[in-house]
C-alpha cells in the first residue's frame, strides 16, 4: 500500500538525518546544539553551517515518534483483525515499551556514565501509556493531544526555572535537567502528546475513508495548518517557544526554535514538514517506483535495530577518524550508512522470517 511504503520511507530518511546528527556529536568540533534555553546565550551569533546541519535534522525525533504511535495503531488493528485477544497485545506493547525505555536506563546510561533518559525513554514510557489508553475514541485521544501540546508551556513554567534545579518529577514528565550526574533530555508529556498525535491517525488510516487520495488530502491539510501554526506562534513570539524567543527577523532565528523541551513552534513545524514530505512521497512513488530493498525503505523497517547499531559504527569510526570539522561529521555517517545496510537487510530478512520470535522487539 502507497501510505504504508511512504511511513516506512519517511522513517528511513529521519534515521539517516539522525546518523547524520549523531555524527556531529562524535566528530564535529564546532556541532551547535543550542536549541533551547537551557543552553543558548541569548545574543549569541550561529555559524551558518553549523545551524542548518543540525537543523535539518530536528525532523528525526518527532518524526520518529509520531510515526511510533501511527505503526502501533496500525499493528493494534490488525492483529485485533485477525482475531489476537486484546491482553496479548497489550503485553506485547508493555514488553515491548519496558524494553525501550530500558535500554535509555541501563546501555545508554551506562555509555554516558550517569543515568541519561534521551529519545528511547519517551518512546517506551509513550508506548506503555498507550496501552491502557488505546480504548479511547480518536477524538478523545486528539483531544488529548492537543491539550497537552498547547497547555503544556504554561504548565511547564509554572515549576520550571531552566538555570536552576529541576525537581525529578518535573524533569521525567515535562521539563528537561541536564547536570553531571543525571541528565533527562526527552520529558515524556509532550512527547507522548507527539505520539498520540501519530495513533490518531494511524487510527484512520484503517478506516474505509483513507483511500490514498484522502491520504494525501488529510496530510496537505494538516501540513499547511501546522506550517501556519508556526509562522503566527513565531511571529507573536510570545507563547509557545519555551522561552527561546526571537532576537530578530533573520531566517536563522526564526528556525531557531526550542526541541528541549519541545515547543508548540517546534512541534508545528516539524510535523508540518513530516506531512508535506509524506504528501511528496505518496505522489512520487507510482512515477519513480519505490524498490523493495531500497536502503531508505530498509532503515525505516529496521529503525530501533538502525538505532542501536549505529552507535557501535560510530564508536568504532572514532578509532580512525579524528574530532575535527563539519566536513568529518557528513563522511563519518556516509560510512555508517554504507556500513549498515547491509546488516540491516539481514536483519530484516531474520526479523521477517521468524516474526513471533524476540526480535519483533527490536
């Protein structure tokens, strides 16, 4: 089907935007990551380089997540279909979530010396969420979603001061802390308001309304409606950036947005260009073909097993390639991507071959 080759598409190229950002962490010297208030100096200037590197690639989480909560939807459909008993996938979904997160708790906690809760925390606290809330309408659960993305900010300030202590509760719900000893990079709330977003449509996409067509509609739609959401929120500069306001009118402050914790701008405009590359996709694909073992299609279907991987080529890189400038970062992913997809298709083809096996997981 042209919708689901589109989010397996669509998930391939945020893993490749995520190597590429990851890259800068290992071998960039001059990396800017001052994406929220909690690091950035008011004032300060960006190189240019350097900003849209790592702006290109804050499409990877929310993409990542929002097309978590839209496989779940899908994958809950179809085995309601055919005939798995409701507590069977809800254990898969706990297990599965459990597993995620804990992989933040213990090997990435682990790696970085202190516990440090990133990207997998919120996806697996997100997934066990779900589990008791998929029995919700879509539209309670949209209702659900927005509430939280817009009323999150105020929330949010009413017990964060981002240059002092984070209490522990705030930090592993809505408000990041990064010290020496314990670092939550990723607050579960607003991303999980993230992933509703991403079952609710998943949701539809099972109905009898969701002809590709409607698809497209539905996703131009909400493109252009999200776009629009972040060019009022950013020119009010007001609500809504997590007080990571505009210094000026220049195109770069205007991008610069705040992902830590994510803000309604950033959110809007993330997805809104998640939809309209997704829009590109399904009319690109009966006119240029998709192939099946295409690698962007094959990272996409092996994406937390991509995940996990690519940190060991990347730590593997940094035994002959040196921390040097931009130019390092972009060649340091290119091999981590030549390097992997190989893996990654047998992966897949062990992963397709036993699919009741552990490795659905993963």
């Amino acid at each position: 089907m042209n919708r689901i080759a589109a989010i397996d598409w669509m998930r391939g190229i945020v893993m490749v935007l995520m190597a590429l950002d990851h890259a800068s962490i290992f071998f960039n010297e001059g990396r800017v990551a001052n994406d929220s208030i909690v690091t950035h100096v008011v004032g300060s200037s960006f190189i240019t380089e350097q900003f849209f590197t790592r702006w290109i690639t804050h499409l990877s989480a929310p993409t990542f997540i929002f097309l978590t909560g839209t496989a779940m939807a899908l994958s809950f459909a179809q085995r309601r279909a055919r005939g798995m008993d409701s507590r069977a996938i809800d254990r898969d979904f706990l297990i599965r979530g459990a597993f995620i997160a804990l992989l933040d708790v213990t090997v990435f906690s682990l790696m970085a010396g202190k516990l440090y809760l990133q990207v997998l925390y919120a996806i697996g606290i997100g997934m066990m969420l779900m589990v008791p809330l998929s029995r919700l309408s879509s539209r309670s659960l949209l209702i659900a979603a927005l509430v939280l993305l817009f009323g999150g900010e105020a929330f949010t300030v009413m017990f964060w001061q981002p240059h002092g202590d984070v209490p522990l509760w705030l930090a592993l719900t809505f408000a990041p802390w990064l010290s020496e000893s314990f670092t939550v990079l990723y607050p579960a709330i607003p991303w999980f308001a993230i992933m509703l977003l991403g079952w609710v449509f998943g949701a539809w996409l099972t109905t009898a309304e969701a002809s590709g067509r409607a698809v497209a509609g539905v996703l131009l739609a909400s493109s252009l409606i999200a776009i629009g959401g972040y060019l009022l929120v950013r020119g009010f500069n007001d609500y809504g950036n997590m007080l990571l306001y505009r210094e000026d009118d220049s195109i770069i402050q205007w991008l610069h947005v705040s992902k830590y914790p994510p803000s309604i701008a950033y959110i809007s405009l993330e997805l809104g260009l998640m939809a309209l590359l997704m829009v590109i996709m399904l009319w690109l694909k009966p006119r240029v073909g998709v192939r099946r073992y295409g690698s962007i299609l094959v990272f996409g279907q092996t994406a937390l097993f991509f995940y996990l991987a690519h940190f060991a080529v990347l730590g593997m890189l940094t035994l002959f390639m040196e921390r040097a400038g931009l130019g390092q970062a972009y060649l340091a992913a290119m091999i981590t991507l030549v390097l992997l997809y190989p893996v990654c298709c047998g992966y897949r083809a062990l992963k397709w071959r036993y699919p009741d096996s552990l490795l659905r997981f993963v």
